[in-house]
C-alpha cells in the first residue's frame, strides 16, 4: 500500500498573537482521517507543522519518507483554520510546491482550499478534497492507487515489470515496477473534489479545472476509529502548556456541524448538518487520553456543544459511571444553555469554562446578524452559569452591517454589566459562502482575507472608519482588564483571596484606557468630517 504523509497549513509561529496565547492543540482533523486511512492498510505519517518554524522543515521529511501522497488536511474543528488566514495559506502553497518536486501527488482539504480550490490547483496541487473530507480522501486514493502498477486487457490483467509495454497504438513508461495508467481513472464518479482534467501533467497548470458533485456528510460519526494520537509529538504540546499555564490540555470534537443560521458564519467543511457521536464513545476517547497522556483538561472543539437531545446528560451518566475526573471548557448558544438541566449535567461532567456568542449588547444588531437568541438570554445564561461556579466567557463583534454608536454603546453597557471571565473581540469578518459575504461582496475591496488571526481589517465600508475600530478593540480589553482589577482591589480590601497580578496591572490600565478613550473620541470625529465630505 502507498505511503501517505500527512500535513496541515496552520503555524501557531506564523500568528504572534496566538503564538503569545501559548495554547496550542495537534490538528484533531488531521488525525481523524489519518487514522482511518491505516485502518484502510495505508502507511501514514505526520509533519505537525503546528510548532515547526518555517515550511521547508517539510524536506527533510519528505526526503525520509518518500510518499507517494503529500495530504494538506487543516483540521476544520479549529476555528483558527476557517479564518483562511493569506500568512496559512501561502504556506499551504509552499508546502504542495515541495511535495510537487519530491515526486508526490498533491491533495488539500480545508476552508480556504475548499472557497479557493482554483487558486490551489493553479499553485501546483492535483487535487482539493471539498468539504468534509475522510470519505472522500478514501475513494480517491484507492481510485489513483488502482490505476498504478496494472493494465486491464480485455482478456485479464497484465502486470508489468520495469521497461516499456507497446498495446497497439499506446506506448505505456513504467517505472520501478509500475505502471502509470492514471489518464484512464475515471475521476468524475468521485464526489467531492476538483482538479484539472490533465492533473498529471505538470505542463498544463491551467488546463480546464473539474468539480465534481457534492458529497453527502457522514451521519455515523462512530463509524471512524479514534484519531491517530500517536503520530503526534504529545511532549512539545505538554511542554508550552505547563511553562505557560500549568497544565496539560487537548482538544477533541463531539460533534460536526452546526444547523443554526448566523449569516456571518462560515461552514465550507462540515455545513448546516449536525452529527454526533455518541457519549460512549467521546467518554472512551477522554478516558484512553487521560491513561495514555496524563491529561486532565479538554477543550470540546464543537461549534455547538451538547445541542442534541439528552446527549450531555447522557454523557455525565458515562463520566460518572467510569469515574473519569478531568474538566473541559466548550463553545455554546445562551438560549441552549438554558434549556432543562443542560448547565446542571454539564457542571456535573466536569465543565469548567463557556465561551458564548454573546456578539452584541444589541437586540438590532443581533437580528440584523440572525443570530436567533436575545440579549435578555444572554444576560440569564451569564448569571446562571456563575452562579453554579462556570466561568463565561463572550466572543464578541464590532462593525456589523448597519451598527451605530448606540449599538456599540450596548455592547459595552453589557459587558461592563455582566463581567464575563474573558473576552475575545473581533470585527465582523465576510467569508465566502455567507449570507453576509453576499450582502457586502460588492464593497469588498481587493484584500478579502486576514493575514493573521489579529489582523482585525475591515473588509467592506462599516459606519467608522479602520482605524476606529482598531482602537474600539483596544480599549474595550483595557477597560475589561482594568474591570477585573478593581474587582480584586475589593477582594483584597474585604480580605478575600485575590489576584494580586489581576490588581496590580490596574495601576496600568486605568491611564491606558482614559488615552484610548480620547483617541477613539477623536477617530469618531473625524469620521463624521469625512463622511460630510
């Protein structure tokens, strides 16, 4: 069977701002369909490109190993990679032109390749896997496989040796004991991919590009093995986490999909559909990690955790009935968590940290957003959640189509109310496939796309100016950061235990923030100059 080496296009070193977070995780996609690809019989292997310094890192590899498949596979459940940050990107294409020159086919999945997949054949791979990819990667390696090393005669198949076969009018080059017959595979038959009709032919990057028809998404989610953990240098992850942090986490998914409707919400790999696995097997995969790695923390990737019926109650039953001791932090909607014992059965798992798409303090903005909950749910989920100990933390996002000064106001009104644990600010961000892209797609200029996850650049006209929102997002964490300092100025004042760091960066906060304030004032006026202009 070939030899398939797996790879990935997000370097955590290549965006300083989480490079500085210091909380990296393996590519949990990556490892998901290398392992169903042993399970297959294929050799696998993996470049984790998650730490490495620079792509040519790639050629000593790919020199070792020699594959004959180079498989770009980002890992979808990180929401990192559905930025289709340009700084990964370029790196993706870095990366399929050394495969290229090692002799290899090839092949990508991602959000980006998947919005983009024209750009990435152009730039030298032979084939994008569209969408939801561990199905698909199967059928076309067995299919490219199938066309190497025999050639069907009619009357039986004849193997060939090393030389050169003439069968009538065609003249067959065979290689080291195989046969190259890949112009007679019949690519069409397999959904989900595109590629150039004369993907083999290194002279023709512009020949006629094909995309075949959509595959359908994998409903049985138990059906895959467990990710291939063991391909995967668990010590650098372990090492960064404890320097940093003091403890060890992974990550791992649930689920696939979200079947809500935020029209800024891009879902090129595991769309609108929504499919779980089952407790069991989620409670058996922590239980092998905690055993194998020492790991007591998770991070539950899903884009919406535990939104199916009964399943987090389900999995507190598991959890406790093996007597599995860790603690997990998620992604959720406000109006699910406050669905029945939802918050009760997470807590009781081992739940310890919700971040919620809080987005804004407006009910206009969230409507405008169709975003589905209501400010009022995010205000009871919040309390809710810390009054049963949970720390809530809010995405939030400024500049939507439409947002006023009195939006911005009620967002900030809401945080400074609800004091969440953290926040994670973001401008609103047109990717395609959206229903927002399309709204704007008119007024986006010539960058459509973020270099690095803060690059936080406008992409169409919003009410203020770049550069105002720029500074919005600088001073709405210095005003959450000296928030929580004074928090712990009355902690240490009513002899409560504290953060005394928490406390101390306050002194630096509160000039900060007042300078902030002063040049955002000064922004806004000068966005009113120009749009009378």
């Amino acid at each position: 069977m070939s030899h398939i080496l797996f790879t990935h296009s997000y370097f955590y070193r290549f965006d300083p701002k989480q490079w500085k977070n210091a909380q990296p995780y393996p590519p949990y996609g990556t490892l998901c369909a290398a392992a169903l690809m042993r399970e297959c019989g294929y050799e696998v292997s993996l470049f984790d490109t998650a730490l490495k310094h620079s792509a040519t890192e790639l050629l000593p590899v790919l020199e070792k190993v020699r594959p004959r498949y180079l498989v770009i596979y980002d890992d979808g459940f990180n929401y990192l990679t559905k930025m289709c940050l340009t700084r990964m990107r370029e790196a993706a294409y870095e990366m399929a032109r050394l495969g290229k020159a090692a002799g290899c086919i090839v092949i990508a999945n991602s959000s980006d390749s998947t919005d983009h997949y024209v750009e990435y054949l152009q730039q030298g791979v032979d084939f994008v896997i569209l969408g939801e990819g561990e199905g698909t990667l199967r059928e076309l390696i067995a299919t490219l496989d199938a066309g190497q090393g025999t050639l069907d005669v009619g009357q039986g198949t004849l193997d060939v040796g090393q030389g050169t076969l003439n069968v009538g009018r065609w003249t067959l080059d065979v290689g080291q004991g195989t046969l190259d017959n890949t112009e007679q595979i019949n690519l069409m038959s397999i959904a989900g991919i595109a590629y150039r009709q004369r993907w083999n032919i290194p002279e023709s990057p512009n020949h006629q590009i094909t995309k075949t028809n959509p595959r359908p998404v994998l409903t049985d989610l138990d059906a895959l093995p467990d990710p291939a953990w063991d391909l995967v240098d668990m010590e650098s992850y372990r090492k960064i986490w404890l320097q940093h942090h003091g403890y060890f986490s992974l990550n791992l998914a649930t689920t696939r999909g979200c079947p809500y409707k935020c029209n800024w919400c891009a879902k090129p790999i595991y769309g609108n559909r929504y499919n779980s696995r089952s407790p069991e097997r989620v409670a058996a995969e922590i239980e092998m990690l905690i055993g194998r790695y020492d790991v007591r923390h998770f991070w539950m990737s899903d884009d919406i955790f535990g939104l199916k019926p009964a399943w987090v109650q389900g999995f507190r039953d598991i959890v406790q009935e093996k007597n599995l001791v860790f603690q997990y932090k998620i992604q959720s909607r406000v109006d699910l968590l406050l669905k029945e014992d939802t918050i009760d059965a997470l807590v009781a798992s081992g739940l310890r940290q919700v971040w919620v798409g809080a987005e804004s303090g407006s009910q206009k903005i969230l409507d405008a957003m169709d975003k589905g909950t209501k400010v009022e749910e995010i205000e009871s989920t919040t309390k809710l959640l810390k009054m049963k100990g949970i720390e809530v933390c809010f995405f939030l996002q400024f500049g939507f189509l439409g947002e006023t000064k009195e939006d911005i106001e009620a967002t900030l009104r809401m945080v400074e109310a609800l004091q969440p644990d953290d926040i994670g600010i973001s401008v609103s961000y047109p990717l395609p496939g959206t229903g927002f892209h399309e709204k704007v797609r008119a007024l986006l200029g010539e960058k459509q796309n973020w270099e690095v996850s803060d690059d936080l650049a406008m992409m169409y006209p919003a009410t203020f100016l770049p550069a105002y929102y720029r500074r919005l997002h600088r001073l709405v964490h210095k005003r959450f950061r000296l928030q929580q300092g004074r928090t712990e100025w009355r902690k240490i004042l009513s002899g409560k235990k504290a953060n005394l760091r928490r406390a101390v960066r306050a002194f630096y906060f509160a000039p900060a923030a007042g300078l902030d304030a002063w040049r955002l004032r000064r922004l806004e006026k000068l966005n009113l100059h120009a749009a009378r202009i």
